[in-house]
C-alpha cells in the first residue's frame, strides 16, 4: 500500500483522535511540527497536539468518533472537512457533563513531509459547541 498524504491524515484521524493511540501518534508527527492554528501564547510543537486529544476531548467524550467528510489534496498539503463527535459525559473546558451527544465541525491543512505532519491550519467549531453546552 502505497503512504500518501491523504493516508496519513486519515490515520492520525482514526488512530491517534479517534483511538487515542500513542504510538502512531509518535510515528505521524515529526520533531519540527508547528500548529499554525494554536491559541496565542500557547504551545505550537507536537506535545500542544497530543494534549488537545488526550488531556481535553478524550476524557471528556466518550464514544469518540471522527468522521471525514471531504480531502483534498494538492502537492504535499491535505485540506480535511470532517466532524469529531462524542457524548459530553466529562468535564470539557469548564463544562460539566450534560450527556448530550455533541459534534464539532473542523476543516484542516495539513502538510505532510516525507510521510509525517510537518504544519497544521485548522477552524473549528469548538466554540459554539461550547457555548451550546453552557446554555443548556
């Protein structure tokens, strides 16, 4: 099977958000990786990735799912429209568990260098699904 940009991003969807696994994690990311699309002032290297899954949406929704929408790939650069969705039995950024079945729209670019994440561009939906939650 031939390792093509598209293939990463697809895994790192499904083994790393989807599965929590650490060692494809590891295996995707390279040492260099920037995320254009961090917070101001936050951390932008690998370990800023690994924590946005493992430490703030796993625990908080159960029954993860990732679900690719769209990709689109040109050269080296995969655009992803996909949908992360859980069930909010924990608490999320502040938020304690409603119960409710949750789903947060992302579109991403991902670069992939030499079969790796090199740089990431992302928009999501995370704060309306939040504000959601806080209303109630």
């Amino acid at each position: 099977m031939d390792i093509t940009p598209k293939s990463v991003v697809r895994r790192f969807n499904k083994e790393v958000i989807e599965d929590g696994n650490r060692m494809s994690f590891d295996a995707i990311m390279d040492d260099s990786f920037v995320n254009h699309s961090a917070p101001a002032g936050a951390p932008t290297g690998p370990e800023s990735m690994w924590n946005t899954f493992q430490n703030v949406l796993r625990p908080a929704l159960s029954e993860l799912q990732v679900q690719i929408h769209e990709q689109l790939c040109e050269g080296d650069k995969v655009t992803t429209r996909k949908s992360i969705s859980g069930r909010h039995t924990g608490t999320l950024m502040g938020i304690a568990p409603t119960g409710r079945q949750v789903s947060i729209d992302v579109i991403d670019i991902v670069h992939v260098r030499d079969g790796r994440y090199a740089e990431h561009w992302g928009i999501n939906t995370l704060p309306a699904v939040l504000a959601q939650l806080r209303a109630g």
